[in-house]
C-alpha cells in the first residue's frame, strides 16, 4: 500500500494519525495540537526515511593492501520495532579486503540507512554486515553494535544504563577462532 502514496501522502496520513493521538491523550491539556501534530509526522518520516535511501557505495580498488581495516565508534539512532522507542549507541566495523574497499564516510552512511527502520538490534547488526559482504566481497566482515534501549530504560522493567551487544562475523572472522578474537579486541569487545 506505501509503495503507491507519495512521500507527501504518507506524511500527510502520519500527520492524521497523531493528531488522532493526540486527541485522545492530549485534549485539552496541549494548546496546539495541530502544530506538534504536523512536527511529529515531519520527525517520524526522517526517522523511518531509512526504508527509501539507497546510500552510494563507491569502492576503490584494494591495490594489494590486504590487512583489517577497522571503523569504530560510528553512532547510530534508532527505533525499536517492538515499541517504536528509540534505541541507539555505537556501531564498530572491521572487514579483510578483497579486491575492492570502501570510502571510510560510507559505513556510517551505511549504519545510517538500516538505523531509519523499524529494527531489532540483531537484524540491524545482520543488515550491516551482509551490505558490506555483498557491496565488497571482503575476505571477512565483522559487525558489533552496542546500544541502550529506552523500551527497557522507560517502561516495562525500567533499568537505565544497560547496554545491549550485538555482532556478526562473516568469512574468515567467523571462520578462525583467531582471527575472530584479534578482531574483537581490535573492535574493543571481549571476545
Ligand atoms: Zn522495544
């Protein structure tokens, strides 16, 4: 059904649909409801804008250059698909070359897109690492993300601080006991 609406449309129905919200939870305690209305929908298509983007993944040729290249420490924002709560933290990347490698500003781009979804962190983690194997063909790829998730923070068992750890290794990370706990320590986690 999405697929057929403009951006506009769509928009347009989330401005609806929070203004229904808001009448019910809201009236008569908000003064305009119709402004927070239309910001809220504004806010929640830049956030859900990660279902549309195709971000362009230039490679560059490897030119014999063949050890782990590792990006750390790239922040990320979500939403958890369970409650629609942000959850958010960091998200640490090492790959082995192949033939080809990456622009470096290129894997928070990547992060970014899979982030403006409805996600869990588990699919998360995996969408990142599987774009990179199929963009690069590396030898290897590991993803490990780390988040706090306000579902758990704010509501339900309501413990703040705990953070969620994630990873996916692929290729010979995943393969050799080694190369998988070099890679880990280089990422900062204990493997
Ligand atoms: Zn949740």
């Amino acid at each position: 059904v999405h697929a057929v609406l403009t951006s506009t449309e769509a928009t347009e129905l989330v401005r609806a649909a929070y203004g229904d919200l808001l009448e019910r939870i809201a009236y008569p305690y908000l003064p305009d409801t119709a402004e927070t209305a239309r910001r809220a929908a504004d806010a929640w298509t830049e956030l859900t804008s990660g279902y549309t983007a195709e971000p362009e993944l230039t490679t560059f040729p490897a030119n014999g250059y063949d050890e782990i290249v590792v990006v750390s420490g790239i922040p990320f924002y979500s939403l958890c698909e369970h409650h629609l709560l942000p959850f958010h933290g960091h998200a640490h990347i090492a790959y082995l070359p192949g033939d080809r490698i990456l622009g470096l500003s290129k894997f928070a781009r990547l992060v970014d897109m899979f982030a403006r979804r409805l996600q869990v962190q588990e699919r998360l983690t995996h969408q990142v690492a599987s774009q990179l194997q199929h963009v690069l063909e590396p030898r290897a790829v590991g993803v490990v993300m780390q988040a706090e998730h306000l579902c758990m923070a704010m509501r339900g068992v309501c413990v703040p601080g705990t953070r969620t750890t994630t990873s996916v290794m692929l290729g010979r990370f995943r393969d050799s006991t080694a190369a998988r706990a070099e890679v880990l320590g280089l990422l900062g986690v204990n493997a």
